[in-house]
C-alpha cells in the first residue's frame, strides 16, 4: 500500500498492490459484492459505471472487455476497458437469468461506497494498517491505472483509453507520479534489448480513438 496526501483537501490517496486489491475482494461471498469491487480494482470502472453497466455490455465487447459508456441514457459513446477471466465468470453466473438490459450491480453508488468501507475496515481491524481507513472507490480504479502502468508496463496511451481519461496533464498528475526502481529497471532492458538485436516492432499507430471522447472525471 501506498498513501499520499491530497493537494486540495483531507484525506489520502491510496495504492494498492494486487495483493491487497485481492484480499479486499475476499472479503465477500456474495457475487454482487465482489463485481462491485472486481470492476473497480479489475476493470478501473467509476462508482457511476459500476452502476450502470448492464449484463449485455459484457455480452456485446470482444472476449476478456466489458463495454462502458460515456452516457449510459444516451449510449453513443464507450470504451472497452480489459477483464480478468474470473470477474468474466463471476459476471456469468451471477446474471443468469437476466435480461440484457439489467444492471450487473444493482445498487446505488453510495451502497457500493459502504461496500467498500466495510470491507476496509475489516481488514483494518485484523492488521492494523490504518491506510485501509483512507480508502475509497475511486482508489481502486487508482491503483488499477497504476498497476497496468508500472507492474504491466502498458503504454500510458493505451492506459488512457481502457480508462476514458482525455486529459494527459490530469492522467500524468493522477497516475504516472514518479517511476519505481524496479520499473525503471525493467524499462532499461527493454530499451538495450532492442539495440543489442532483440525485435523490435511497431507499437504506434495514428488514430482516432477513445482518448478523444469525454468521460467525465479523472
């Protein structure tokens, strides 16, 4: 876990590590539970999106994503953003039954918040780390961003648009921060890999793509 201070108001930002995003999600039997916070710490879902994916956005994306929308009234505009097999199971079995336009988690913002409250302060009470106290939701889609940057070392553009974030200054704010020992190092082989006779290839191509869309929130 790692926590840093707000700029503007009380309170921190939290990471967590795979591990500990994990034993949050453990926390919780009932499937519901355990979406709410996979799409979170999975997926880098809004508590807004959380609420609001229906069971066919798994049904109509491509294998391993789930369709998010930038306005789920108007649905003109989304995103893919990449699963993990086990939320895709676990959304399988717990929408059987329903019909296409059903909501996935079917609760409000707020009781997805508690959800998440809860689950923290559980593990706050067996471990006593009390950075589990400053956690919310949406340091769960933190630590997701931070996870495929530096542990996966996923392209921040590509980053960018699994997550709908249009803004680089506020993307790099949020999310790069500064570049830890072991990515650096894992960086640096890459780069004389390359020029010492590994293959290379084209990771760039000029596009329009959902990095050009508004979705609202960091």
């Amino acid at each position: 876990m790692r926590l840093d201070d707000y700029a503007e108001k009380d309170g921190k930002r939290v990471w967590l590590t795979e591990e500990e995003i994990n034993r949050l999600v453990d926390v919780y039997e009932d499937p519901e539970k355990r979406v709410a916070l996979m799409l979170a710490g999975r997926a880098g879902l809004r508590r807004s999106e959380i609420v609001s994916v229906q069971k066919k956005d798994f049904e109509m994306a491509p294998s391993g994503f789930v369709r998010v929308w930038g306005d789920y009234a108007k649905r003109d505009k989304y995103r893919e953003a990449p699963i993990p097999d086990e939320l895709d199971h676990v959304v399988s079995a717990l929408t059987h039954g329903y019909s296409d336009e059903d909501r996935v988690v079917d609760a409000s913002g707020t009781t997805v918040w508690r959800w998440v409250q809860r689950a923290a302060d559980g593990i706050q009470e067996e471990t006593g780390d009390e950075g589990w106290g400053y956690l919310d939701v949406h340091d769960l889609r933190r630590s997701w961003g931070g996870h495929l940057l530096w542990d996966c070392g996923v392209l921040p553009t590509v980053v960018m648009e699994f997550g709908g974030w249009t803004d680089w200054d506020t993307f790099a704010d949020h999310y790069l921060g500064e570049i830890t020992p072991q990515a650096q190092q894992r960086e640096r082989e890459k780069v004389f890999s390359e020029s010492e006779g590994g293959e290379g290839g084209d990771v760039y191509s000029p596009r329009s793509s959902a990095i050009g869309q508004s979705y609202g929130q960091p």
